[in-house]
C-alpha cells in the first residue's frame, strides 16, 4: 500500500544551515549497481545479492555473485545522498538536481541537456498525494522528460528490506512489468512518469466491468511471474511477516503490557490474547475450515494447484493508488490499459491471498476525509466476489467456468476464509507505522531476520486528483499524515467481526472490544 510518514518541518535558518553543512561534503560519485534480475532457480536466488567491489577510483560496483554481466542485467545509478522535503523549496529544487545530475540520468545529464546547469526555478515538483509509505512527487523542467522521485518514510525500513524489494525490481524489470527505474539515492529513487495516467479510485473498484478487468489483470500478473523452487515449496510469505512483526512489537514490553494500547488499538483485553487469537485463527485455517483445511488434507496437488491455494508471486497490495488507468474512458479501458505498480509488498502467497486483500480494499478511501476508515458497507456483495473469481478463474484459461460452478465456489469460500489474515496484515502494518514503537527497537530488529522479510517495490502512485500542490508551496509544509492507529482499530474490528462469523471466538467472548460484522459469508 502507498504510505505517507509525517515529514518534519524545519525553521529557514536551521534548512539553510544544515543545508550548508551537507554541501560542505566532497563531492558524491555516481556508482553503477548491477542487478541479476534472472533469479528463476533456487541457487540463483540464494546467491543474488550484490558483492560490493572497489574499483581503482574507489568507486563501488555491484556485481552479481552468480553471473556475468549482460544486456539482461539490470544497471541501477546510485549516489549516496539523502533528499529533504522538510527543507525550503529553494534548497530541496536545489538539491533534487544536483542528485539528478549526479546520477547522469538520460536527458538530465549535464551533457545530454542543452543546459548544462538546469535553474532551479524552472524545476516544479507537485506532491501526489494519498501515498501511505513514501512521498511522491512528480519531477518537470521545460523540455526533459518528466520523472517520479519515491522518498521513502522514516520508519518504513523497519517493515521494508530495501535490498530484497531491489532484487523483486530486477525480476520484474526481466518479464516488462513494474516501475523503470532511472536511478536511486540514500532514501529514495526515481523511475520514469507515466505520461497521460491516471490512478485507479474506489468508485472504479465497485464498478463491475473495471473489477472483472482487475481480477483478469491479476491472474496475468501471477501467471508472469514465476517462482523459484524454494518460493513454491516454502510457507506463504504472509506468515513470515506476520511472525516478523509480530515479534518486533512483541520486543517492546512496555507497550503491549500496557493493557489500555492493545484495548484502544487492538480492541482486545491484553496482548497474550491476541497471539492466541491469531494462533487460533491461522490453526484453524489449516486444520479445521471448511474449504482451505479440505483442500490440504485431500492431498491431490493438482486440486490445490487449481485453486486460490497455489503459490504465485503477488503483490499483496492492490489499492486504489497501485493501479494506473492509461485511459480516462472507462468504457474504453482494456486489460491491457492497466498497469499494475508498487510492489513493496510483494512476494510469494496463494492466490487467494492477493485477491482478498484486493477486495477488502473496497472498503477504503484513502482520499476522503476520514481516510483511515473502513466503510463496511462497501465491502463487495456476494455476487461481486463470485463475478470477481469468476473473472479470475476463465482468465488465461482454455476452460471456461459458469458462476455457479464448483471451481467459483471453491474460490469464493477461499477468499472469505482468508479475509481475515490480510486484515491482520495492515493491522500489525499501521501499529508499527504508528510511531508508537521506539525507533532504536525498529532498527535493531532489521539484524534479526532480513533474509525472510517480505519483499518491497511498492511503487505506489496514490495520487489525490485535483489536489496535487505544486512547487513553492512547501516552505511551510502542511501536514497531511495518516492516522495510523485510527486505521489499525478499524481492521481489527472488521478481524474480530470475521472471526466471531468463522466461529473461531464465541461472540460472547469478554475479551473483544468493538467489533464490525460483514454481510459477505461462506456459501455452504
């Protein structure tokens, strides 16, 4: 999902001294890394992380441990610098081209524009607002082509391996999907703007023809990319992060023995019942739910395969902001027309974990006022999600299925029974975003397990249309955060409501606070 992070607004002469101490370093140089997008067996992707070399200028090369460089390698520019978009307009336009010009980006180098010092005035930057973990803007100066510069959130690296989520770009860059990346900085990139797009909202979402178009947009996306042996045959990465946030919260003592965060948040009595409430909830999903615990214990591998439980690469955040309409007329939008972008989160699941939490997001709009809301009402009436997985299923597919078919069926029940956890999902998500957590603890946890973290390459363009600020108006920056805790508490009441209906937890059960049921259940 986009994000944004709360940016910090600094005084005039505080941005212009601190700004003429960064300046004060020696010049930064460009290096080249390289990146091994053909990651499709096993020990290709044990061994695809970058070895760092020196050259004879001191320079830093990555290269891939596994292979030689070639035409389907993927070279990424990068100089080590930060960008500061709580600094003054003058300083960050400033700044953005100097980092510009450093990474020699085609039709922004010195010796590829007729200018060879670009004027700062010229450059306009306008803020594309709804991201919910980076702040985006869009780049223009007169003449060059217009550029999308991603800076990352504060704290979203405690939730993001930003090396992993560069290796996802690589695989995707192999197979013509995901954002083109130009270059990237300490703690940001730039890809290239999608000319003459637009993104996706929530009335698109609802509308049926658009929905039929994402659900056939989705299938080509798991049908693109494959998986390596070990992604097939090892658990869905949602668990792994799960456990991966899960024990980073679980670190701050202080804060979940604090039984007025986990009622206020959680809506729960206490922390220790939440773990075994999602213990519950997963052991149950497993062992003993109607569709998805079925499945498992027949054991035919082939049922499996043809169901929501097959493993593929998803993105696991297909929000309104995520998806790019490369028309205006809807009634002319083909699948072809759509683009799928962002992908911080996304990794190996089954299916019917991608198009869950897909329709869960019916629920949200992230432009409205209270944007952290979930408008229960919303969620996707029965014949929605059966037209959704119907959609889904004829995709791609030499057999064509009625509605009304076992294989529907089979993946409508899925994705109900799976609802819950991509709930959880953002829950754990906005509590570690919230800031309510120490820093120091976000960072130290980053040493425990980064190999098994989820993946990133959220590319997310959440843009607010009609309301994007343009340059100038930042010196006195507004701030628009996310209401990350007012988030949490919605999804966990939805999480809740899902488990009473699943009869995982008696509905009379003391230890639930508010809960919210909906009307979308399991057709026995």
């Amino acid at each position: 999902m986009s994000r944004t992070y709360l940016l910090g607004t600094a005084s005039l002469e505080m941005s212009k001294k601190k700004h003429q101490l960064e300046n004060c370093n020696k010049p930064t140089k460009r290096v080249i890394h390289i990146i091994d997008p053909n990651v499709i067996s096993e020990a290709g992707l044990q061994n695809e992380l970058p070895v760092r070399c020196s050259n004879e200028d001191g320079e830093i090369t990555s290269i891939s441990l596994t292979s030689q460089p070639s035409n389907d390698f993927l070279k990424l520019a990068y100089v080590n610098e930060k960008l500061d978009p709580s600094l003054p307009s003058q300083y960050f336009r400033q700044d953005i081209i100097n980092v510009l010009q450093s990474l020699e980006i085609p039709g922004w180098a010195a010796n590829d524009s007729k200018e060879t010092v670009l004027d700062k005035d010229l450059l306009t930057l306008t803020k594309i607002k709804g991201a919910l973990t980076n702040v985006i803007y869009k780049i223009h100066y007169p003449n060059l082509p217009s550029l999308l510069m991603r800076i990352f959130g504060d704290s979203i690296d405690s939730v993001i391996d930003r090396e992993y989520e560069l290796k996802i770009i690589a695989r995707l860059s192999f197979y013509n999907l995901g954002p083109k990346l130009e270059g990237y900085f300490q703690n940001g990139r730039f890809e290239k703007y999608i000319e003459g797009s637009r993104t996706s909202t929530q009335a698109d979402f609802i509308d049926r023809d658009t929905s039929v178009r994402i659900a056939k947009k989705l299938k080509e996306l798991h049908c693109t990319v494959p998986l390596t042996h070990k992604e097939r045959s090892d658990q869905p990465s949602c668990w792994k992060t799960f456990d991966q946030w899960i024990k980073l919260i679980d670190s701050h003592k202080q804060w979940v023995s604090d039984h007025g965060n986990i009622s206020e948040n959680l809506r729960c009595s206490n922390w220790n019942f939440f773990i075994k409430s999602f213990e519950t909830y997963k052991h149950w999903l497993y062992n003993d739910s109607a569709f998805t615990s079925k499945l498992l214990r027949e054991g035919d591998k082939d049922i499996t395969i043809n169901t929501g439980l097959k493993m593929v690469f998803c993105h696991n955040d297909l929000q309104h902001g995520n998806l790019l309409f490369k028309s205006k007329d809807n009634d002319n939008v083909s699948v072809d027309d759509l683009t799928i972008i962002d992908f911080e989160y996304a990794g190996p699941n089954p299916v019917v974990f991608d198009l869950s939490n897909h329709l869960n997001e019916w629920m949200q709009d992230y432009n409205g006022v209270q944007s952290f809301k979930c408008h229960i009402d919303r969620y996707p009436k029965e014949e929605d999600v059966l037209v959704f997985a119907q959609s889904y299923i004829n995709h791609m597919s030499e057999n064509h299925v009625e509605i009304d078919s076992q294989e529907v069926r089979i993946l409508y029940n899925l994705i109900i029974e799976w609802r819950p956890c991509a709930q959880l999902f953002w829950c754990l998500w906005a509590l570690l975003q919230s800031g309510r957590l120490p820093q120091q603890l976000l960072i130290d946890e980053k040493s425990i397990s980064k190999k098994d973290r989820l993946c990133d390459e959220t590319c997310t363009i959440t843009r607010k249309n009609g309301e994007s600020k343009e340059d100038g108006k930042y010196d006195g920056y507004e701030d628009d955060s996310f209401n990350y805790l007012g988030f949490c508490r919605e999804k966990m009441s939805v999480f809740w409501g899902d488990l009473i209906t699943m009869g995982i937890i008696d509905k009379d059960c003391s230890d639930i606070g508010k809960t919210d049921y909906l009307d979308t259940k399991v057709i026995l």
